[in-house]
C-alpha cells in the first residue's frame, strides 16, 4: 500500500451509524446482571449530593445568624454540622466509588467476553476480509468507550439531574425572582448542546476508524517484522505508521477543537448565569430584600448544584457522542450472524469416514453479503464448480493443480469453513449442512501448510488437539508424530515457552508438534496441506515417518506438493480453474497420457507447482 494513502482506505474499518437511543438502550441491557450494585451506586452519590445540600443552609446561618445577629451559640453546632455534611458527603462518595469500580469492572468483563464470543463463531470467510488491529481496537479500544457512557451516564447522569431539581427547588422557596433570572441562559446552554449532539457523531466515528487504520497496521507490521528488515524497509514504513498516526492525530484534532469551542463556551454562559444572579442579588440586598446570608446561599445552590451539573451533563455529553461511535463498530460485530446455528443433528457415530461431493460449486460473493455495514459491490467469484468425488473410508485423496486452481477451497469447505453455494458434500451419508458444526469438526483434523502454534508452552500446543488427554497419551502422541526427541531436550522440556506462532523452534519441529497435536485429536477424517518449506534431508524423514503415521486408516485429504506423496495416494485430482480436469491412480494416470502424466515425467521437479509452471512455459 502506498504510504500516503488515506487511514479510511479499508472499507471494513467503517460501521453503520447507530441511533442513540438504541445505543442507550443496547448498553443498558448489561446492567440488568447487577441492578443491585446500580442501585447502590446511584443511592451513594444521591445520599452524598444530599450532604451536599446541607452546606448553603449552614453557610446562611453562619453568616446572618451568627455573624449579623450575633448568635455566637450558634456557632459550634453550625460548624459541626458542616463538618459533619462534609464527612458524610465522602464516606458516600468512597462507597460510591468502591461499588461503581466493581460494577464498571463486571459490565467491561460481560461485554468484552460476549463480543469475543461472537467473534469465535463467526464465519471464516469475514475474518478474511478484516484486519486483526482493527478487531483488537474494537474489542479493547471501543469496549472502553462503550462502558464509560453505562458507568459515567448512568451515575453522574442521574446525580446531575436529581441536582438540578433539588437546586430549583431550594432556590424557588429561597427566591423566586433570582430563580427566574437564573434560568436566563438555559436556551443557550440548551441549544450549545443541540449543536454539539447533531454534529459530533460523525467526528468521533472518523477517528475511530484513524484509530484502527493504524492499530491494523502496527499488528501487520509487527508480524511482518523479519520481512521489513530482510528487504530493508524500515524507513518506508516510518512513512505509512506516520500517515496513519496523523490521520489519527488530525481526527482526534477535530473532535478538540469541536470541545474547545463547546465545553468553555457551555461554562461561560454557566459563568455568565451566576454572575446575573449575584447582579439582582446584590441590587435586593442594597435595597434590603434580602440579606447577604440568603444570597450566598442562593450563589451556592445556583453555581453548585444547579450550572456545575448543566456543566457535568454537557460533558456526559461528549462521552455520549464518543460512545455512540464506539457502540456502532461493537454492535457490529455483535449483529454478525454466526456461521450456522449448532441446533442440528450429530455425527452418527461410529464414523466410518465415506465421503462424497455431489456436484458442488463454491462463489465467494455468498460471503461478501453479509456484513451489516455498508456493502460496496462485488462481482461473483466462482472458484469451484460441478465438483464430484466418492472417497471410500480410509482412503488417501491427492489433490493437485496450479496455485489458484481451487485445492484449500475443496478442503475448506469440508468442514464447513467456507458453505457450498450449491451441491451437496455428504459424510457417511449425512449432508454436513444438517450437522452441528462442533459434532462436525470434532472428526476432522486440520494441517495446515504453515504450521501455527500458539504463544504457549510444547504441551499446549499439543493438548490443543484434546484438552483433556493424560500424560501418556500427550507422550505418545509426541513420539508417534517424532518430536519427544527434541522436546526433551528443550530448557523445560514439555513446558518449555515456543513463542509467538512458534518462533522458538524451527519450521520442522513445528511441522511436527502440530503433527502430534493432530495425531492426539485422533480424527477420523485429515485434511492435510503438505509443507512447502525446505529442510534438511534427516528432518525431512522424520516429519515424513510422522505423516505416514497420521494418514494411517484415516480417510484423508491431502493438498499434495511433492510428487513422492502424490504416488502414494488412492485418488489423484487434478484441479484447474475450479474443475476436476483429470483423476485416478498415480499409474492409471500415467497410461493415459494426459496433463498429469506430462507432469510426472519433468524431471528435476520436487514441488508440483513448479512442474504446471514448467508446463506453462512449455
């Protein structure tokens, strides 16, 4: 990507606009868990906010009665009366805090764990299509968000209009004129809010979509990292994190500077109101309609209770608005379909491993249909088409063909990672539509071509195959797949650390830790894409003597590379551009004469694909 391409490039870093009362709503339902601690957290800053309330009246009485009237006796007990509203308002507000940290804490866990929950069982195909640092921000980054406006909206939101209300009381029954004046700049304040309400969302969600940009470019980056340094492109890429850190730097810019202007704007009328009131105020005073008691204690209940929570809730405000954009990308992942309902029928047991593909055909544009954001349209795609195949249990299936022909499609749909946009693929008979996908994947095991092991110890790695295996079958499986050598002899042996995707062993060792991962799930049914990555020739041996191990009495699809593991196959098909062109025995293949057997014979071939681009050129 050229470094001077926009942080909004990347359609799926986008989301569909929520309103705010169904974001308010939706947000809210993560409460209902913890109605208690909610209601202990709004009781304490209610029961605090009424301390508060003590303090104008005390102030008044201190001022007038006993400072004007000389009512010295009353000096103590006022005193200690507001010592006492004081203590109490922060014994309130301890617990308040005390309780709202575990509830904030328990709603960040719920929401975060359920957006991750749907992210496990959605279709593989959507994660094809999106960048994991833009996944990351959305259930890391925008969870916080999210959980601010629940917490902060819902507390300080409720405080700050029982405070208005409590305050236009109070100050009616201290001054109805002075109340009136006080109510002067509320269209103002009212209005400042509309325009800031109407007008943030889309701020907010740009910078949003700047903050993943460069999220999903720093995780490609940091797994790409031996790729930067190898072709010495360190200083290119200083360039894009730079361009999508200023994307960043100028969202964020725009949602300031529209608070800059907003929130000192929302204080000065807030200002301006309590300045009003100490006017008339003053003026009633000189013409002794009140007395300077009464009017600190109007100031106090004016400028305390009643602007500084119009102040609180323009703020609340700002959070409301962030959220909204934050709540938009995590709904959408929430709103996701999931990749088929596990209400469906089991694998009939035992499973004897008979399948067959009746002519099936695969599109990708199926997939591109489901994302809830915005589509932006596609053209269909067809990859594979008219497929048929009968594979006798226990039965090795070879398939070839150039890269591009379709081969990781035909095994992926197996187990149902990508669905057959027509044709049926049956097991034992039972279409693997009406199987729940669990029942199904339990009797499949996957090797992929590059072998993945998760940032964990050896054993892990290999229970990941089965969680709940003993040692002795972890053992064996070890040696079985010939890697108990070398993991003996690790620092820690079995609990030795392998690094991130494995980076602490070498491209054979992991070969065969995910070997013995996939020999301890004990599968029925193999899908094996063979390694391409070069080794040396005793490794080579070992990782063969593992797969010859694996294959056995497994009915097994294997994406075949080497013309040494094609020979050996039940079935031989040969792909290209999404059909079956050729199929058959490794000799029955040979007599025929066709592109299979112009294959074989290239010589100094080891990688199949080498030989279809021989044959190209050719």
């Amino acid at each position: 990507m050229h470094p001077h391409h926009g942080s909004h490039s990347d359609p799926t870093f986008r989301s569909r606009p929520r309103a705010t009362g169904e974001v308010v709503r939706r947000v809210a339902v993560y409460l209902r868990p913890y109605k208690l601690m909610a209601f202990g957290t709004v009781s304490c800053a209610v029961l605090s906010l009424a301390s508060a309330f003590v303090y104008p009246k005390l102030w008044r009485i201190i001022i007038t009665d006993v400072i004007t009237e000389k009512h010295y006796d009353w000096l103590t007990p006022a005193a200690l009366g507001l010592i006492g509203a004081f203590l109490l308002r922060e014994l309130f507000n301890s617990l308040r805090i005390r309780i709202n940290n575990s509830l904030e804490q328990n709603v960040i866990f719920d929401m975060r764990r359920d957006v991750y929950a749907r992210l496990q069982r959605l279709p593989v195909p959507w994660f094809d299509q999106r960048a994991s640092g833009d996944l990351m921000t959305r259930i890391i980054e925008d969870v916080n968000n999210v959980e601010r406006l629940l917490i902060d909206g819902v507390e300080q939101g409720t405080v700050a209009v029982l405070s208005i209300a409590g305050a236009l009381v109070f100050m009616t029954l201290s001054s109805g004129t002075l109340t009136l004046v006080s109510l002067i700049p509320v269209p103002f304040l009212v209005g400042g809010a509309l325009w800031y309400t109407l007008t943030a969302h889309k701020r907010y969600r740009a910078q949003r979509e700047a903050s993943s940009a460069m999220n999903a470019l720093l995780m490609d980056n940091l797994q790409g990292i031996r790729q930067i340094k190898a072709f010495g492109r360190q200083t290119h890429e200083d360039e894009r994190f730079a361009q999508r850190a200023d994307d960043l730097r100028r969202g964020s810019l725009i949602v300031m500077r529209a608070w800059a202007n907003y929130g000192p704007a929302m204080q000065f009328f807030g200002s301006f109101g309590i300045g009003l009131v100490l006017w008339i105020g003053g003026l009633q005073v000189i013409h002794h309609k009140m007395d300077i008691g009464q009017l600190v204690a109007f100031t106090v209940y004016a400028g305390m209770f009643f602007y500084e929570p119009i102040g609180r809730l323009h703020g609340l405000n700002q959070i409301l608005q962030s959220a909204r954009a934050a709540a938009a990308r995590v709904f959408d992942i929430l709103d996701m379909p999931e990749e088929r309902s596990d209400r469906r029928g089991l694998l009939q047991q035992p499973v004897r491993g008979e399948i067959v593909y009746d002519a099936v055909t695969f599109s990708y544009v199926q997939e591109e249909r489901r994302s809830p954001a915005p589509a932006v349209a596609q053209p269909e795609r067809r990859v594979l088409q008219n497929i048929s195949l009968h594979a006798a249990p226990g039965q090795m299936i070879a398939l070839v063909g150039p890269t591009g022909a379709g081969k990781s499609t035909f095994v992926n749909l197996l187990p149902a990672f990508y669905e057959a946009t027509a044709g049926i693929i049956s097991i034992d008979g039972q279409d693997i539509r009406g199987i729940a996908l669990e029942s199904l994947r339990e009797h499949i095991s996957v090797v992929s071509q590059e072998a993945f092991l998760f940032n964990g110890t050896v054993r892990e790695n290999i229970l990941y195959g089965r969680l709940t295996a003993t040692e002795e079958e972890l053992f064996a499986a070890a040696r079985a797949a010939n890697c108990h050598e070398f993991i003996s002899k690790l620092p820690n042996g079995y609990d030795s650390r392998v690094g991130e995707r494995g980076v602490k062993l070498s491209v054979g060792e992991k070969q065969r830790v995910s070997i013995a991962r996939a020999l301890l799930k004990n599968a029925p049914i193999l899908i094996l894409d063979e390694a391409t990555a070069s080794v040396d020739t005793a490794t080579e041996k070992l990782i063969q003597e593992a797969l010859e191990r694996l294959l056995a009495n497994r009915t097994s699809f294997v994406i075949a590379h080497r013309l040494s593991t094609i020979r050996r196959a039940d079935q031989i098909l040969v792909l290209r551009q999404g059909q079956i062109v050729e199929r058959g025995t490794h000799d029955e293949l040979m007599t025929r004469d066709g592109l299979y057997a112009r294959l074989a014979r290239i010589q100094g071939t080891t990688f199949i694909e080498e030989g279809f681009e021989k044959l190209e050129v050719g």
